[in-house]
C-alpha cells in the first residue's frame, strides 16, 4: 500500500482550531469521498504539528482521490478555508508499506 503522511506545523495558537475543523468537518469529508484515513494527530515532538495519514492502493490511487477531493466545491468552500489559515508549512512524504504494518498504524 502506499501511505502518504501528511505534516502540518501550525501557527501559533491556532492547534485548537485545526483540530476542531479536522476532526469535526476534514477527516469525515475526507473519508466520505473514500479516501483511507488511517490516523490523524499531534506529533509527539512538537506542540503545534500535526499528522494525516492516508493509505492509497498505488499512486494513481492517491493522483484520483485527491485530484477529486481537492477540486470539490464542498471542499473549497467547507472546511479549506479555516485549516489554510491555521497551517504555516507541510510537508508530504509517501512510502510503501505492507496491509499489516498499516493496520498497525490504525491500532497506534
């Protein structure tokens, strides 16, 4: 499978914001367009970064879903707006992992 981990670092003061519009609107937006969400948090080794981790069959897998998503209006006009104003810098990284390893991502 391939995994993208999404980080976010955050502006100051902005967490409680992010995390709210994340799991309140994003995250169940982000799975009803049918996109994997396999865990969302804060980075243990900073106070204002975030994770989304995504698991995709293949890169066109991720190129489709997130082609889709992105060019939504329900997403441009929904919760886009309020986590671009949160966020500083992200970063992207996608790496190939076995069905189990990322099942054990889930249980983390």
């Amino acid at each position: 499978m391939l995994i993208e981990i999404r980080t976010y670092l955050l502006k100051e003061d902005a967490a409680a914001t992010f995390d709210k519009v994340m799991v309140e609107d994003a995250i169940p937006m982000i799975r009803a367009y049918g996109m994997d969400v396999v865990a969302y948090g804060q980075s243990d080794h900073e106070r204002e970064t975030r994770y989304l981790i995504r698991a995709y069959k293949g890169r066109a897998h991720l190129d489709e879903q997130q082609a889709e998503f992105y060019a939504s209006q329900a997403w441009r006009n929904g919760p886009r707006p309020a986590l671009i104003s949160c966020i500083d810098t992200y970063l992207n990284t996608l790496l190939r992992l076995s069905p189990e390893s990322v099942e054990q991502l889930r249980s983390n």
